[in-house]
C-alpha cells in the first residue's frame, strides 16, 4: 500500500486517505465488538456495518492509543520536572458535526472500542445537548428558533465542566438533557468520575473565539487532546435528517409526552415538508454558518458518502 494521497504538494495541512489506505492503518488492532453490540450502539437510521467499523474505526482506535500513550508520557515528563506526583489528567476527544450526521454513533462505538483496549481505561462521554439552556431562558431571549446555534448553549457552564475534568478532579457533573421532551431535565445530572478518557460530542464543540482583543477567551476545543469532525456533503445529510424526520414520526413522536407529537399525524408528503423546512431554516443554517466553518480545526475528517460510508479520512499534520 502506498503512501497517502495530498490534497496539494505543499500547501495542505492535512494528509488524505483513501478508505483503503487508511483500512491498511489498522495493524493488528483486535476486533472487540461483536454483531449484537454494534446493534446496541448503531443510532436511528445509521447505515453502519462490521467492515465500517474494521476499516475506519480500528485504525482510529490504533491512532488514538498513541495519542495517548504520548501525552502520558508528556504528563510524566511535566511531573518528574516538578518533582511531585500530580493527578492523572483525563485525554479529552472533541467531536463535531452536523445534525443527522452520525456524530453519536461515532461517539458510541468510539467509547465501546476504547474501553475495550487491554488496560480496560474508563471512558465516558458526554454531550453538549446538556448544556443547552433550559427552554424557559431561551423563550426569555427569544433563542427558541436558534437552538443548537452556539448562542443557545450556556458556554460558561461548558468550559467549568471541561476545566474540571482536565484539572483531574474526582468527580465532574454535567447537566442531562432529554431529547423526548426537547429539554434540560430539571436537576437530573451525569457525574464523570476520574475517567481516563472522556468524548464530548455537540455540534459546536470546535468553535473558535470570535472576539479579538485583550480579554482571554476559553473555549470548550481549548481542552481538547485530539478532535474529529464527521462531514458529508450537506444534499446528502439533509436527506438523512428527513428519512430520521419520518422514522421519528412513526417511533418517539408517538408518544404523547413527546415535545414533537403534533408531528405524529402529519401524512408522509406534510412530513417531509416539514422536515424540510426545519432543515432550511435552522439546520442548514447552523451547519453552513456555525459548524462546517470549524472543520479544518479538527486533528481528523470523517468524509461520508451517500451511502453514510466513510469514503476518505483527513488527518492533520500537526
């Protein structure tokens, strides 16, 4: 197999992958998940098979553990510098994408292959849903059309989670968000306790500051080790998001303690045109304006195809 592929001979921060190049990166990384967990762990309307998870997540699987077997070793050098014995320090993964994309199921078999490998390291992973601000606050500020735009997450309480968990604290909480009833569950909580290894999924999570100037800005990518963003052409993900519309229609809208059940009822034509709508007017949006900007930010690219197969894998060169 030869080398990989480069977008221009000098210019590009990023190396590319054929799907069959970056296949060969696997080395001898075990297959651990069987069959029936990738059922577990596959989302609503994802097209996910065992060769996706040979041929791209094994190799990621491999990377990311030289990721962190280096930063450890970093951390150790900081430590024997110091002459003390500071705290382990969680490795934080950032993963970024549109709606409908397949970020969360990227997230979960990411978590699943990481807790499997030999040492058995606590995984946890956490989404930036929780985040968001309670409905109530953004009907105060008129946000409710703007949700999931980055105005719509409470950042500050973001960032404290994040510098938490990086500080090596014992435990770290993060709010809970329901997606049944569209909304942050009123003193529900996930508590991470001293994880080895924690992903934080959203769309936003690779925002950049927007303010230049004297006053400091953290940002939640500012507490990242490694980022992913998973990217597809945006024709292919709107058509995603709409056939999610209609299963959602026919499953989780059913229920009458559903935020969405009014859409319950709608004939499969009014479905997808609602769908549709949603798409142009927020989803779409926040994905040309807000999300796809922050791509080139993230250490590795997912591309999909069509057919939700990951087609090529962008690596950044440092």
């Amino acid at each position: 197999m030869g080398p990989p592929t480069r977008e221009t001979p000098t210019l590009s921060r990023f190396l590319t992958f054929s799907r069959d190049e970056w296949a060969s990166r696997r080395s001898n990384t075990p297959l651990t998940l069987s069959d029936a967990d990738l059922a577990d762990l596959r989302g609503l309307n994802d097209v996910l098979s065992m060769d996706e998870v040979v041929d791209i997540y094994l190799p990621l699987s491999r990377l990311l553990s030289l990721y962190v077997r280096g930063t450890r070793e970093l951390h150790r050098a900081t430590s024997t510098f110091l002459d003390n014995d500071a705290a382990r320090v969680p490795f934080v993964i950032g993963l970024a994408g549109s709606v409908a994309v397949g970020k969360s199921t990227t997230s979960r078999i990411l978590q699943a292959l990481l807790a499997r490998w030999p040492d058995h390291p606590a995984v946890d992973l956490v989404t930036t849903d929780g985040f968001l601000f309670p409905n109530a606050v953004l009907e105060e500020r008129g946000l409710m059309h703007r949700k999931g735009f980055p105005e719509s997450y409470d950042r500050a309480r973001l960032v404290r989670f994040l510098a938490d968990v990086k500080s090596g604290a014992p435990e770290s909480r993060a709010p809970v968000y329901s997606h049944q009833r569209y909304d942050i569950v009123a003193g529900a909580v996930q508590t991470v306790r001293a994880p080895d290894i924690v992903i934080v999924e959203g769309l936003n999570v690779l925002q950049a500051p927007a303010v230049r100037g004297a006053e400091t800005q953290l940002f939640a990518s500012d507490f990242f080790d490694f980022s992913i963003y998973v990217d597809a052409d945006e024709q292919d993900i709107e058509q995603w998001y709409v056939e999610r519309f209609l299963t959602l229609r026919d499953t989780v809208f059913r229920d009458p303690e559903s935020y969405f059940h009014k859409y319950a009822s709608l004939a499969e034509g009014e479905a997808r045109s609602v769908a549709a709508r949603i798409w142009r007017e927020i989803n779409g949006v926040n994905l040309r304006e807000n999300i796809a900007p922050t791509r080139d930010r993230a250490r590795l690219v997912f591309e999909k195809g069509p057919d939700h197969r990951v087609r090529r894998v962008r690596l950044r060169r440092h």
